[in-house]
C-alpha cells in the first residue's frame, strides 16, 4: 500500500519536468537558413518566388502579398533568393546598422545654437 501511494506520488512529480522537456526540446528546432526557406518554397525549381509560392501555407494572405510586393525590388511579379533576403524590401524598414549610422550622423552634426 505504502509503496502504491509513493509510486504515484513519484509520477505526480516527474509527469510535468517530462512535459516540460518535450517542449524545451521544440525549441532548440535549428533554424533553417534563408536559402533553405526559399528552395523549399519554390515548387516548380526555377530559382524564383511567385506570389502563390510565395503566400502558400501563410495565414494572413493579405500581409503576405503586401510584403511579397515590397521585397520585389524590380516589380517582375516574382523575388530572385537576393531579393528574398532582404529584410527591408522597397524603401522598406533598415537594420540596425541603419539606424545607428543615422544617430551617428545626428549627434556629429553640429547644432546651431
């Protein structure tokens, strides 16, 4: 009786460290490169993204066809792996560097008082 109850009471206890490491081990999932995103995506192997290549499998169609139309750089209806790495697309957001250069231009400029 006494060894029942501490059987269960031990499986009361490691059950959820168990849960735990299931999901801890979803996460250190590696991360697939740019490249290995965008061959998957390109069904038909021509080294270019449409735009129903492009949205397959996304939720939010809407935002992805808007985002499809900033990375198309040339506007040719469909993105080359250059322009699929690229993260700010048409006029689009800038890197971190991009924004530290332009702090660094405003503080060296000097201030007319």
């Amino acid at each position: 009786m006494k060894f029942t109850i501490l059987l269960a009471l031990g499986l009361v206890l490691v059950m959820p460290l168990q849960a735990g490491n299931k999901q801890a081990g979803a996460k250190n999932k590696p991360k697939q490169s740019k490249a290995q995103v965008f061959k998957k995506k390109d069904n038909n192997g021509d080294g270019f993204l449409s735009l129903e290549e492009f949205t397959a499998g996304t939720k939010k169609s809407a935002k992805s066809a808007a985002r499809f139309a900033k990375l198309d750089k040339n506007s040719d209806g469909k993105l080359s792996l250059a322009e699929f790495k690229d993260k700010g697309g048409k006029g689009g957001k800038q890197g971190k560097k991009g924004k530290k250069g332009k702090k660094a231009k405003a503080a060296a400029s000097p201030s007319s008082n």
